[in-house]
C-alpha cells in the first residue's frame, strides 16, 4: 500500500536541513504573527494563509471539506527556509495552496508530538524522512502522503495531483489514510511478552564492545559514515566501558574522536561552540547551525573526557563553548535559547569563513604567516572557491615545536589572533537566533554545567546551573506538578513531553548532587511520580510521549531508541533507577528494571542506537555505589570527590536525615565518608583519598 501511494504521487527529493534563506518580506500578514515560535513567525509574511496547528485548523478544514498541508521544519533548517523562499513566499503557489487546502505550520521542536507522527508517515512511504516535512491529511488529521523538500515545479505538481484525487476519488484518498494510520499506530512494544527476568550480565555489557569497533573509524574519529554527527549518547558509553574495564581502546576511541573534532570545521576556534554536524568524513566542512542540545552535550563529554585524561585542550573547550552560550545564547531571565541558524546575507557559513584578504586585514599583518600556516588559509581557499575554514594543522605543540616556540608562546600569539578574529568577525552581518527556551534542551545544559563544574572546578557553572534550574522551576514547573515545554517573551502555551520531564528531572538529581539542596531530589521525584500517573502504560511497561492529558493526535507514540538525543525512556529509567537508590524505592526500581528487560534484545542487536540503554545495562551489572558524606563542610568535600570521573556512583548528604541512606549519619562534626553498595556500608572513612579507593574497589572486576 506505502509503495503503492508513492507511485500515485511524483518523486520526492529528500534533502537536509542545515540553515535559513533571507525570507521575502509580504505586505500581508497570517495567523503566525500570533506564534510562540520564531520559526512560525519567520512565515508570517508569507502569501499563504499559514495557521497554526490547533482545533480552530482541523474544524475549518472539516467544514469546508478541504485536506491539511501539515509543513513541518524548525527555525535551523536550511531547506525548510529554501522551500519557504522558492514556494511559500510565491503568489501562484499560494493562492493554490489557500483555494485548495488548509495549510498547517508546525515548528517540531515546540511540538515535537505532531512531528513524530507525520515523520512515520513519511518514512513509511519512501523509507527516509528529513525537514521540511511536507503532509496531507484529511481534515480529523489522517495522513494520506507525505514527503520532503520540493521545488517550486514539483510543489505545484504534487498539490495539483493530490486535489484531483482528492476531488475525484476521495474513497481511494480514505484508503490511504486508513492504512497508513494504521502503520504509524503500530507499536510492536505493545504486544511485546513482559515475562521475561532480566538477565543483563557484565559479560554481556562488555561484548558490547564489538559494535562500536565494526563501526569506529579510527583514522577520522567517529563513525564511518558521512555526514558525520557527533552522538554524544554512543561515545558518552565508550567513557563508561573504560570506567568498568580500563579498556584503553576505548577511550583512545574517545580521545580520538574529541580531538578530531577540536581541530575541525565543526568546532568554531575563535568563537567556541560545535555545528550541528559535518558532512565530510574529517569534521572539517560542517553545516554551520549550532544547536543548544548538540553544545550541552558535548560540554558533558568533553568534561568527563577531561575528568580522565586532564588534556588541557578538552578544558578550553569546556570554557569556550560555555562561553559561547553565555554570549549568544543566553536569556537575561536565566534561560537558553535554542540555535543559530546556519545563513547569513542568504549564504550559508559566510558569518564564519574567511578570505585571505579579509584574515590579513583582521591581524594587521601581525604574525599573519604564523596564523595562516595554523589554519591552512590560503589564497585560494581550502574550502570552496576563495574560501577558508579554521583548521587547524596538528595539535598546538606540535605545531610550536615545529616553529620553534614554547607551548605558552604560542598559546599568547594564537590567543591575540583570535581575538582580533572575533571583532573582525563581530563587525558581520550574524545570522538570527531562535530564542525560544526549550524546558528539555535548557535541562541538558544543567547538566553539562554541572559537568563542567566537577571538571574544571569554575564555581561560576555551578551557578550558573542553579539559576537556569530558578529559571525552569520558576516559569515552567506549574503547581499541579505538570511542566510547560516552551517560553518566549514571558509566556508558556505548551504542555511538556516525555522527554521534558525526564531530562528536567535528570537534571534536578545532577544538581541535589552537587549541592545536596534537597528542593530538587523532591522536584526530580514529584516529575517522576507524574510521569508515572500520566506516560506510563502499564501493559507495554513503557512510557508514550504524550501524556494521557494531551491533545490527542492521530497516534499515541513511544521515544525508544537513543539518537542525537538520548531516547526519553531511556532517560526516565536511569532517573528512575536512581531515584529507587535514593528513596529506598522499589517500585522505581521494579519499573526501571521492566524497562531495561523490555529493550535488553535491541540493546545487544543495535547497542548504538541504545546507547543510553546500555549505559543503564552497565548500572544494572555492576550495582550502583551510593556514596553518603555528612558533616560541616559535606558539600565543599562531596565536591571534591566528583570532581572525578565516578558514573557508578550517586552522591547524598549534609547535615539533615532526610534520606533512607542517611540514617544514623549525620549529626557528625568532623566531615565523614560511607561508601555503600547493595544497602551494605563500608567503615566510615574521614578523607577523599579513601573514599574513592573504597568508590573504586566497588566495581565489578570485569578482566
């Protein structure tokens, strides 16, 4: 039936999103000048009579009879702004799109849910799917075809194709849609045996080794495939195997990977912050939008690299990238906004690459040979024609070495360089910002910051952290224990997902840990018991995306495998299992562990994209170690030992017998240590040094 709907319509070109075209202005404006969003807003001046998604839509067109056009891209997406130019914005395709159809805009990272379902529908047709995500439903919603990108001649062909069918056999139109909502309800977990007994072993979790090496390219660093994405989730697990093991082919995986990147296109090196991803093998060419979920967490990877190795290069990173955020990313209320978009002046990149003329004029002539031999700049470009990206030759010493300076001599003439970079840079047109504030992209940056705290020990991300937390408490966090997924301009309108509260809750735990303030274990508990009330679905033992209480779409549907997010189920079991340890919680516990049985199968059939369920599996194996730290200065010493790479390990304490696991241990003076496992404690001990050995000889010995 799919492949039979895709050779009714004509051929679909599937292209990538990467940035934004310069938007053509209209006198005119629809429904989305009202929006939330600033990729809605973006095609307000559009000819079409764009509305948002919402029941006023859907009972228009079930008045009037007409199909939905259900466009569906985000504000970072370069071909959702190509189609916008080339169609969108052009009069004769407007004015059929308006007679014909009742035409949707949805941004998917505000509504992610309707994206879910629509993207299924698309992949069932042709088997890929990509952004702008093109659909057309009946007026209740029922997809009958979907596609991607096409031009303007395309576009108009497909809209033409599809009224007449619609007009002419709308029964076959129906058969469509029936069969294809019958494909995107299909959830196989639904009828998934729950009997099993969960028999995830040390020895199953260290085979698991063998996927990433069949894939790692070991010369580039990554994966061997092109475009490259960073996927912190897969190696964040190779970090964790390394803990557990001491495998050093896994963390050479690592490094090598961190470093590759630290030296490509992908990484901005005089303005901090990572591309989304490169679309070459070597990082060196990437498409150029930044992202805040990409740049939390890699912030986090390269902490916990740097917690390992102390490679110094991983800690600039940590503070440039921290630093970009707080400079172009940042709300004065405490939020983070969400991307920046990959064009400027209708040019994709041109905000970041550079001429020879235009690099000679910045540095003044001032070590200008030295510079250009580090970056590779030459007159004729080392990217396209005329123009260069900042890349790096070899590894700064080497690079000194080779020219006869010291390591800090070289660190002071690349320091100056990049400055007098960044002000010429600073004087360009900068591409636009979509400042919407994301509740689950604003809790990953919690976390890194926490991350980058323990790592390199700035107070400041600590605070940071907090007040970003104030911010998400504050603003998004509604008294009947529900969350807000969006804010901008001092107003939340949508309902939180899944993943909303899962990564907010992650989040929370990450920072009672640093600095055992129990407001936010209760807030990461009270979020879970939610999610339990109103995602869970006691049949298939998962958790759906939506919550019980939500618009209800065409298709309930699950988050399951890891991707460049990890999966939201994912991350609400690690919570839960968490949790369990820290409240003495069985049902947590029990719920966690249904979870983890549920998707063993996949975990050692596909680890990488169950990264995340892996890295649970190896919780499971090798057993939590609850580390309890009471007395006058716990925190300032708690501190101290994370300041560590310890993933096996939860943190608790202070001076108040508030948890299970505190009992009988506080009211000390002196500050003291019991290191925990399986509800059994070792001997208090009173230094950190102690402590970590005990933290260490915890873990299962896996050679």
């Amino acid at each position: 039936m799919y492949k039979l709907l895709a050779l009714i319509i004509l051929s679909v070109s599937l292209l990538s999103c990467n940035g934004q075209q310069n938007i053509k202005q209209h006198a005119s404006m629809n429904k989305l000048k009202y929006s939330s969003s600033p990729y809605l807003q973006q095609h307000a001046h559009n000819p079409v009579h764009w509305q948002e998604w919402g029941p006023d839509a859907l009972d228009m067109a079930k008045k009037l009879n007409k199909p939905l056009i259900i466009s569906i891209g985000y504000a970072a997406c370069h071909w959702c702004h190509v189609m916008e130019h080339e169609s969108f914005s052009d009069n004769e395709v407007a004015a059929f799109m308006n007679d014909n159809f009742i035409c949707i805009k949805v941004d998917r990272e505000e509504r992610p849910d309707i994206d879910q379902v629509y993207m299924e529908a698309v992949q069932l047709i042709s088997g890929r799917g990509g952004w702008p995500l093109n659909a057309f439903a009946l007026p209740d919603g029922r997809p009958f075809f979907a596609g991607t990108y096409f031009d303007k001649q395309k576009w108009m062909e497909v809209m033409g194709q599809i009224n007449d069918l619609y007009n002419s056999d709308y029964s076959k139109v129906v058969e469509y849609a029936e069969e294809l909502t019958k494909g995107i309800n299909q959830n196989p977990i639904d009828v998934r045996s729950q009997t099993d007994e969960l028999a995830f072993s040390m020895d199953d979790y260290i085979s698991l080794k063998n996927q990433w090496l069949k894939n790692i390219d070991f010369k580039d660093g990554g994966f061997k495939r092109a475009p490259k994405f960073p996927l912190p989730v897969a190696w964040e697990f190779l970090l964790e195997y390394y803990y557990y093991t001491d495998d050093l082919e896994a963390l050479n995986a690592v490094e090598l990977l961190l470093n590759k990147m630290a030296m490509g296109g992908i990484y901005d090196q005089i303005g901090g912050g990572f591309a989304r991803y490169s679309v070459d093998e070597k990082w060196e060419v990437p498409h150029f939008e930044k992202m805040l979920y990409d740049n939390a967490q890699l912030i986090s990877l390269y902490s916990h690299a740097y917690q390992i190795t102390k490679t110094k290069r991983y800690g600039e990173i940590i503070d440039q990238t921290i630093g970009f955020i707080n400079r172009e990313l940042s709300d004065k209320n405490g939020g983070f906004y969400s991307s920046i978009n990959a064009d400027s002046e209708g040019e994709e990149g041109v905000f970041y690459v550079w001429s020879y003329d235009d690099m000679v004029t910045a540095l003044n002539s001032k070590n200008i040979e030295l510079i250009t031999d580090y970056y590779q700049i030459t007159r004729n470009g080392n990217w396209e024609e005329g123009k260069n990206m900042l890349l790096p030759v070899s590894k700064k010493k080497k690079f000194a070495e080779n020219n006869g300076l010291s390591i800090e001599e070289f660190d002071s003439i690349l320091n100056e360089a990049n400055d007098a970079l960044f002000i010429k840079r600073s004087e360009r047109i900068r591409p636009t910002t979509d400042d919407k504030i994301l509740t689950s992209w604003n809790s990953m940056m919690i976390t890194s910051l926490i991350d980058a705290f323990h790592a390199v020990n700035n107070a400041d991300y600590l605070k940071l952290a907090i007040r970003n937390s104030n911010f998400i408490r504050d603003n998004m966090l509604q008294q009947d224990g529900s969350l807000l997924r969006n804010y901008m301009n001092g107003k939340s309108g949508i309902d939180a997902f899944l993943d909303d509260y899962a990564l907010y809750a992650q989040a929370c735990i990450n920072l009672y840990s640093a600095t055992f303030d129990k407001q936010w274990l209760d807030i990461a508990k009270n979020l879970s018991d939610y999610c339990i009330k109103h995602f869970y679905n006691s049949e298939s033992r998962m958790f759906y995306y939506t919550s019980n209480l939500s618009e209800e779409l065409v298709a309930r549907k699950y988050e399951i495998p890891d991707n460049v997010i990890p999966s939201s189920n994912s991350i609400i079991a690690k919570v839960l299992y968490k949790l369990g340890h820290y409240y003495d919680d069985t049902e947590y516990l029990n719920i966690c562990e249904q979870m983890l049985v549920n998707e063993t199968t996949n975990i050692m059939r596909s680890a990488i994209w169950y990264s995340n369920w892996a890295s649970l599996g190896g919780l499971y194996a090798n057993g939590i170690t609850e580390v309890a730290i009471t007395g006058k200065n716990a925190v300032q010493y708690s501190n101290e030992v994370q300041d560590n790479y310890l993933p096996a390990s939860i943190f608790l304490g202070g001076n108040s017998e508030n948890l299970p696991l505190l009992k009988n241990k506080t009211g000390n003076t002196e500050t003291t240590y019991y290191v925990c496992k399986d509800k059994v404690c070792d001997l208090p001990v009173y230094n950190v040094n102690e402590t970590l050995l005990r933290i260490y000889a915890s873990k299962i010995d896996s050679k």
